[in-house]
C-alpha cells in the first residue's frame, strides 16, 4: 500500500462519452510519479471530498496519471466540481496509488465492465493484449454514447471485446455473455453493484471460482444489524480502547492520537486497512473477503469477537 500524497496539476481535461470526463494530472516539476499496476486507484480531493477513481492511462507513463469521472446526477459534490470547476492549471491533491483490484494469475481472463467501471478494466485489457494472454471483455452501457474508450478498446482487438448497449441490444444476457467462462478462467467484474452481484450469482450458480470485483460505491448493510461495542488492543504497547456501538474502531484509535491514513472513512478506498493479531473481525466494507482474519477496515468494520489486537 502507498500512502504517498501529492500535489499535481490538472493538465488536461477530455470528454470521453456522455457524462464522462477524463483528467491528466503531472508533477509541477514534471517528475517521475509512484509506480502503478493495472486495476489500483488513486484518492482525489476534490472541493470539499477525497473520492477514489481508477488509474487509466499507461502504467509505463510516469509522468502522467489519468482518471475518468462520471458526472453522477445525485453527485455529493465530488464529480459535479470536477466536471462543472475543474480546469487546467488547477492543483488537485492525490493519494496513493493503492491496488485491491490487481489481475489474477489465471490462463484466461474474462473482464466484464459497465459504465464507469471500465476505467480499471481496460488497463487490465491491455497489460493482458501486450503479454499475449488469452482474454475476453464484455463492456455493458446503457447507450454506446454512454461509453468511454471504445476507440481505444477496439484498437486493442475487436474480437476480444463484445459491446453491449441497453438502448440497442437490450437487457444484458449474462449466461450468454459469459458462457466461455470455465473453472480455469478468472473473471473480473468492475460496475454498479447490481451488475457484480449478477456476476457473482452467475458465476456460483455454474460452480465457477468466485469473480475479483471492484466497487465505486461503499457495501450495502442491513439496517436492522446489531452493532455490538468492542475491545481494540494495540499489539506493540498493550493499550486497550473501548470502540462503543455508535462509534468506529478508526474514530476511537484517532481520538487517542493513533491516525490512521484514511481517505474515504466509507470502506470502499482500502487507505485504513490494518493488519489483525488476533480476534474475528466482521468485514463491512467493500473490499476484504468476508473469511480473511488477518486485516480489518477500522472504519466500518468491527469486531465479532470481545477484541481485536491489532498491528499497530
């Protein structure tokens, strides 16, 4: 994880479809920028809110890092400023790169993307075309005038890639459009979250390994769950912090002068996570499998033992 944070110039803007805006951000001083891998993001204070949008240019660019942003009619501020006040010559402030969207080691690869998420996607569509990989992309809009890329997709290879457009095709049918998926293929999904729970659903229902999923939006939760008040330990000096049911484990570390870098305080960005000693965590965010033990998102996640003793 890196939590490197950086003031870049807004150096170009670009419409890419409909809605979507792509922005190139460099160094003042045009220096080399932290390397990055297919799939990672990177947090953008944006006004008055740090969002998390993918990497989408060329990992080999370090000199260069480029986003898109959808510009959301229920936007909470963060893509109406970047569409509606952002402008070249602007400084931005960034976090990261971090990466909890990485490509598996598999011998073939199917990416489904809709919408927006085809920004990480597509970066993973062209790391696979230049290692001569077998692989396949299906890219779900509502309107090709919706989609982003499509000019650069296609250059990649036309025939991996399969276009599907609600306004002309209808609805998308998933059981024909990963039919090719097998127990060998690893399937990446990024989109709104009905589209990866399809995915995930297809996906178990023929017994295929579950897909690596990437979400814009922080997990669902069930508003009649129970929040239970837990014990976080601190494993280098033993001290013991009471975490109430209204509060988080990352509001109750900070208010005890431990910070924790964290961006998006929703469990969607990854910049908080933290390892785990010892202790069950329960994972209420959108990025750690629910049976992993040995990290936690502090702020959401909680404890469904007495404690947790965490690496800090």
């Amino acid at each position: 994880m890196d939590d490197t944070v950086m003031d870049l110039e807004v150096v170009g803007l670009r419409r890419e479809a409909d809605g979507v805006l792509s922005v190139e951000l460099r160094d003042h001083a045009d220096r080399v920028l932290p390397a990055w891998e297919p799939g990672a993001h990177v947090d953008l204070a944006v006004g008055e809110h740090v969002r998390q949008y993918s990497l989408c240019g060329d990992p080999a660019q370090r000199r260069r890092y480029r986003v898109a942003v959808l510009h959301e009619p229920a936007s909470r501020g963060g893509s109406r400023h970047v569409h509606e006040r952002l402008r070249p010559g602007d400084e931005v402030e960034v976090g990261g790169p971090r990466n909890h969207f990485p490509l598996a080691e598999a011998a073939r690869h199917v990416l489904v993307a809709g919408g927006i998420g085809i920004t990480p996607v597509m970066t993973m569509a062209a790391e696979l075309e230049t290692r001569g990989a077998d692989w396949q992309l299906v890219y779900l809009g509502r309107s090709r005038r919706s989609m982003a890329f499509l000019d650069d997709l296609t250059a990649l290879d036309p025939e991996r890639l399969t276009v599907h457009a609600d306004d002309v095709d209808g609805a998308p049918d998933l059981a024909r459009l990963l039919k090719d998926a097998d127990e060998d293929t690893a399937v990446a999904v990024c989109g709104p979250g009905g589209l990866i729970a399809a995915v995930e659903a297809h996906c178990a229902g023929r017994g295929l390994p579950a897909p690596r999923a990437e979400r814009f939006a922080a997990a669902a939760r069930d508003h009649d769950e129970v929040l239970e008040p837990f014990d976080v330990v601190v494993a280098s000096t033993g001290a013991r912090f009471g975490v109430p049911a209204d509060r988080s484990a990352l509001e109750v570390l900070d208010a005890a002068g431990i910070g924790l870098p964290n961006a998006c305080r929703d469990g969607v960005c990854g910049s908080c996570l933290v390892g785990v000693v010892a202790g069950e965590p329960w994972h209420r965010d959108a990025l750690t499998e629910a049976g992993r033990t040995d990290v936690m998102a502090p702020c959401v996640s909680r404890a469904r033992s007495t404690e947790l003793v965490l690496d800090l």
